[in-house]
C-alpha cells in the first residue's frame, strides 16, 4: 500500500502505468490508503462532540466515499465512453479510486490539526462551531483540488485529447451526489449544542440543498445579522 501511496503522490503518471499492469492489486491497495485516511478525517471532526460521536463518525467517513463512489460509478463510467475515452470498467474504477484515496489521504493529513481545534473548542459556542465548519471546509477545498489533479492525470493516461468535459461532470456528480449522501448521514462534527447520536430517519428527511438555506438562515439570525 506505501509503495501505491507514493507513486500516487509524487508520479501519478507512473503510477497508472503500473495500474494498468496489476488493476485489482492497485484496486484494493487504493482502497485500503483512503479508508484509512477517511478514518482519521472522521475522527477528528467527531473529537468536537467526542464520546461516542468520535467512533461513530469515524465509521461515516469512509462509508460516505464508498457509497458515493459506488452511487456514483455507472453514470461516471458512461461520461467517460461518451466524451470519446475508450476506457474498461476497471480502468474506470482505478481512476476513480485514485482521485478518492488522494482526497482522503489529503484529509487525514489534515485530521491532527483539525483535531486539535475541535477538541478544544469550546460546547456550546455557534462561534467555534463556525470556524470549525470553515477550516474544514478549506481542508476539503485544498483536499478536493489534490484529487482532482490525480484524476486528470489518470483520464489523460487513457486518451490523447483533452480531458476538461469528463473531468468537469465528474466532479460534478460526485459533487451533487456527495452532498445528498452527506446529509443522509449527518451529523459530522455535531451541534454546538451537543449530538444525540446517528438517526436514519432523521438523515432521510428534506436534502442538503433545503437544509443549507434553513442552516444559513438560522445562523444569521442567530448572530443577528438578520432578524
């Protein structure tokens, strides 16, 4: 897996050329990097609350890439075979699972320093639960642009032309279908009020697009910028 890991890092190129030789060996190992450094990422945003919040986030993380990816997965295929990329289903999950392993271990790089913020900030305060949501949405944006760069160079070892447009829609749909999976399965780091635990029925009420304006909206009215 270190070998894997480091040939993602520092040559991604040389890296697919050994994918391509070795495509369910590379498969797993890839998939193995990134539960691990989902795992980590859980972990820290679930030390804000702590307790059992800390395990059972620990446990959402590495699911909330998984079923995405695997929700995910035939339309990302198709997009490819329609822009022109003659790529195997294999081929296709290699690609993917090297730009999500990148992400996920670019966050868990992330997860001690986040850890740090949110064990110590402080229960309730809307303040620290807002800067907590900032920095880890940096670590997601710096994270996510990682990732996307290994996919790119992944799409470009299965074709000569450009990769812009699959590119593009893949980051689309996993950012559209993402966003759904992670708010079925929230809370992530916890209220600043405190967390009561994990509720499927709970997850399955509205979508994140809903829930972000009400979410907005609350915190706005909270910090009295509107009334």
């Amino acid at each position: 897996m270190t070998a894997v890991v480091g040939n993602l890092l520092h040559a991604p190129d040389r890296h697919f050329r050994l994918a391509w030789r070795m495509p369910a060996r590379t498969n797993l190992r890839l998939l193995a990097g990134g539960v691990v450094g989902a795992m980590a990422w859980g972990a820290a945003m679930g030390s804000h609350v702590g307790r059992m919040h800390l395990l059972i986030t620990t446990v959402k993380m590495p699911l909330f890439f998984l079923f995405t990816l695997a929700l995910c997965f035939p339309l990302m295929h198709i997009t490819l075979l329609v822009c022109g990329v003659r790529a195997k289903a294999t081929q296709t999950l290699t690609v993917a699972l090297s730009g999500l392993s990148v992400l996920a271990l670019c966050l868990g790089a992330c997860a001690p320093v986040v850890a740090l913020f949110c064990a110590s900030a402080p229960i309730p305060s809307m303040a620290s639960y807002l800067n907590l949501y900032v920095l880890c949405l940096l670590c997601g944006v710096v994270a996510g642009v990682a990732g996307l760069r290994v996919l790119a160079r992944g799409m470009r070892s299965l074709c000569t032309g450009r990769v812009r447009v699959p590119l593009l829609a893949w980051a689309l749909i996993y950012q559209f279908t993402g966003a759904q999976v992670a708010w079925v399965l929230r809370p992530w780091i916890g209220s600043s009020y405190g967390v009561d635990g994990y509720s499927l029925s709970h997850g399955l009420s509205g979508n994140f697009y809903l829930g972000v304006g009400k979410v907005l909206l609350r915190w706005l009215t909270e910090l009295g910028v509107i009334s």
